[in-house]
C-alpha cells in the first residue's frame, strides 16, 4: 500500500509536469511571448490514478510493449472519461474537446490515442522502476 501511495504522488506530479510542457509548448507555438502554462488541481488526482499501472504491470509483464501499451492507453481512456464527464456534470471540467471532430462527450479525443499509448508505457516505466515485485 505505501509503494501505491508513493506512486500515486510520482504520476500525479509526473502528469502536472507533462500538462505544463505541453501547455508551455503550445504557448510557444501561439507565440505567446508569456509562455504561460496551465493546469488545475483537478489533473492530479486524475494523473496518479496512473499509479494503477503498477499492480496492472506485474500481471502483464510478460507481454509485448505494444499490447501493454494498448491496455494503458484504454485504461487512460477510461479514466479520462469517466472523471471528465463526472466533473462536467459539476460544471467542473477544466477540459472540453468540443472543437475537435474525433471528441466523444467533449472529454475525450480518439486521435489522441498515440499520445495516451506513449504516456502509458511512460508511467509503466516510472512506477515499475525499482520495484523488487517485477
């Protein structure tokens, strides 16, 4: 239980991150000169559910990186758009794929799949690290 704890800080923080540089980047592409980043409190929570991974690796390990990959890119779709439509409901959601014509309820966005693919394994590798259970 302490080391899901531990991972759940570790990928709440390493998805803050990810969403400022992403963020950071895409005020550089606007030329925005502030270079302003955004997040919300909301993000971490959401982010170290990717602690899941941990336990969902052990059982997977022996699988090829492209199907565990897949596993986590459908999980990261499942969270996303469980607490995205939670928090909407609340008028709470601070994200909305409205614009985009690969959205599902505005809170998901299917051609973000390669994204959530990559990010997945990236989470795999930080809560696997150092683990003496794999």
């Amino acid at each position: 239980m302490k080391k899901l704890c531990k991972d759940f800080l570790k990928c709440g923080t390493l998805g803050w991150c990810l969403e400022i540089l992403v963020s950071g980047a895409e005020a550089l592409r606007r030329q925005d000169k502030t270079l302003t980043c955004h997040t919300s409190l909301w993000m971490f929570p959401i982010y170290g559910c990717a602690c899941l991974i941990g336990p969902v690796y052990r059982i997977l390990k022996h699988l090829p990186k492209a199907v565990r990959g897949l596993i986590y890119m459908t999980g990261i779709f499942s969270v996303e758009y469980a607490t995205g439509r939670f928090l909407d409901k609340k008028g709470q959601c601070p994200w909305s794929y409205q614009k985009s014509p690969w959205n599902i309820s505005h809170v998901i966005r299917l051609d973000f799949a390669p994204v959530w693919f990559l990010i997945g394994l990236l989470f795999e590798k930080a809560v696997a690290a150092n683990d003496s259970r794999t």
